[in-house]
C-alpha cells in the first residue's frame, strides 16, 4: 500500500478481530481437539484466547518434511509435554496432547521401529489425553502394521484414540480405520475418527465412533457445509477442531464455525457440544482432563519460564490489547 493512501478500518484491524465477530460469539467457551500450536505463532495463541478457545489438543504429526533420526522424535515429542504445554499457558489456554507416530513417516520402516521403541516414554505423561494421530495416509502395508501396532498400546494404555482419515480415498480409508479397530479389540467410543466429511459421517456414527470435523481451507471441510451436517446429524458425537499447522490454516476455524451456526440458526446449546463438550467427553477418558482447570479464569503471569526460556524477548511487555493498532 501506498505511504498516501487511506488506511480503512479493514486495514487497521485483522479480519480475526472483526468485532461483529467477536461480539457474536462473546461469553461462549471452545474447545479445539486438533491444532498443530507447534507451527503457529503466539499471535495465534492471543487470537483463540481472545475469541474464546479455552483449551486445545495438539497432535503429534509429521512437519512438512521427512524426520532422519529418533532423536528428532523425541525432541518433539518433549516439546508436545514440555515447551508447548508451557507457551499455551501464558496465554490462558489449557495445552493437551496426543502422542503417536503419523501414517505418513510410517513408511520409513528402520526410523518406525524406533519410534515404537520411545512412543510407551510418553504416553503415560501428564497432559497426554490419547494416542494419535495415527492411521493411514497411502494406505500402505506398512502404515498398516504401525497403525496396528500403536491400537495396541493405546489399548494396553486404556488411552483415546485420534484417526487421521487419508485425503485419497477417503470413504475406503475410513471404513478400513475403522474395522481394523474393532479387529484388534477397541471400543468404538475410544476412538475419534478425525477428518470426517459428507462421504464418511453417517457410517462413523452408525458404528459408534467419534466423528471429528476439521475446518480447512480448500482442502478439507468449510464450515458452511458443517453447518448442514450438524443440521442434518445432530450433535452426538460429533466435535469440530482447526487442525491449523503450517500450510493455509485458520486457528480461529472452531469460534468461526459456531459464529456461523449462530447466525444459521444453531442452538447456543448445540454449539457447545460440537465445539466444546463432545471434545471434552471423548479425550476425558484419558483420565487427564479435569474441567475445572480451564472453566475458571485462567491466571497468566508471563514472567514465568520454561527450562530458562518465556515468551517474552528482552525488556518485552506482554501487549494484553489485540485489537489496538498501536505496537510498543
């Protein structure tokens, strides 16, 4: 832009803060039980905070490029229970997690054995509220032995289950997650089949799995067709996440979604089971979420570190005013 031209009030305030946005969705709580924080900023932390999101579960999951040794894992994996959980809680936001080895890196058979090795070193940690996500993306043999293989630890751990469904054949995918579940012993109520859309939900449900929506860009679901689904289904077990990684995401995709319900009609009611409650239900039989911990106000003090670390830099005041254009 121009040094002359007019700023608009669209310019100087993110679309994220329109406060007609905000204002729809004001006193309401959310709960996103899928969303990559690792690859986001603290920006986007202040943001889910500010539009109402009180607690997350992150995924463990591949970071857009293939891992070459075990160690890259198990700094990651520490990070999830550690730095993670820390930075979310200087912004109000109670940080759960899911541990696991995703589809996508099970291809690499010496790295998966090793993985397998470390994965029971983290599943039982504080904050860990299931196993995922795990499942099939090629849908390979190999993808096929690990996905087993992780089912039966989660089972031996008496943990959730997280699904990743493939983006390639999705409706056979789906059907094949879910009855290699059920071969290898889960209760289907253990387990949330993630990345759900029109082709897949009404099979999910009838067999008693969860069925979660990711709200993406272009490449997974809008939330004007989630809307139609929680028309069409009801809200038992169905929830809403962002999966918001690295790519075209939106952190925001969970408060977004029940702003839209709102104004399609949607009962604050049933709004709070599919971005709120439903999520809580499902991974709380981890026996790691405690309610009470994110439906009092949080209390944030940012001069507190993690191992020496905070997310402040130098002199840096924490900026409690998002939606002010002046930066200091």
């Amino acid at each position: 832009m121009c040094c002359n031209a007019q700023l608009t009030e669209k310019d100087l305030v993110p679309q994220s803060y329109d406060p007609a946005f905000l204002d729809a969705i004001k006193g309401m709580r959310f709960f996103d039980p899928h969303v990559h924080m690792t690859s986001r900023t603290t920006d986007d932390y202040q943001a889910m905070a500010d539009a109402g999101v009180v607690a997350i579960i992150e995924p463990a999951f591949w970071l857009g490029q293939p891992r070459t040794g075990i160690d890259t894992f198990r700094d990651y994996f520490s990070s999830l229970i550690g730095w993670e959980r820390f930075r979310s809680s200087q912004f109000g936001i109670k940080h759960y997690c899911t541990i696991g080895l995703n589809s996508k890196e099970a291809n690499n058979e010496k790295l998966s054995e090793q993985v397998m090795e470390i994965l029971p070193l983290f599943i039982y940690k504080e904050g860990v509220v299931g196993v995922g996500e795990i499942g099939f993306d090629d849908q390979t043999a190999l993808e096929e032995k690990y996905y087993r293989a992780q089912l039966q630890l989660a089972k031996e751990a008496g943990l959730p289950v997280q699904i990743h469904t493939p983006h390639r054949d999705k409706k056979q995918g789906t059907t094949r997650s879910m009855d290699i579940a059920i071969e290898m012993g889960l209760d289907p109520g253990m387990v949330i089949v993630d990345h759900n859309n029109e082709e897949t939900v009404k099979e999910v449900l009838d067999r008693g799995f969860w069925a979660a929506f990711t709200i993406y860009p272009f490449t997974k679901m809008g939330n004007e067709r989630m809307v139609d689904i929680v028309k069409q289904y009801g809200t038992e077990r169905i929830m809403v996440n962002s999966a918001a990684d690295w790519g075209i995401s939106d952190p925001l995709a969970v408060p977004k979604t029940a702003a839209l319900m709102l104004e399609r009609g949607i009962s604050k009611e049933d709004i709070e089971m599919v971005a709120y409650r439903n999520a809580i239900t499902a991974f709380a039989q981890s026996g790691q979420i405690n309610v009470a911990d994110f439906e009092r106000p949080a209390e944030i003090d940012q001069s507190l570190k993690f191992n020496g670390s905070t997310v402040l830099r130098g002199g840096q005041q924490p900026r409690p005013n998002k939606q002010s254009t002046i930066i200091r």
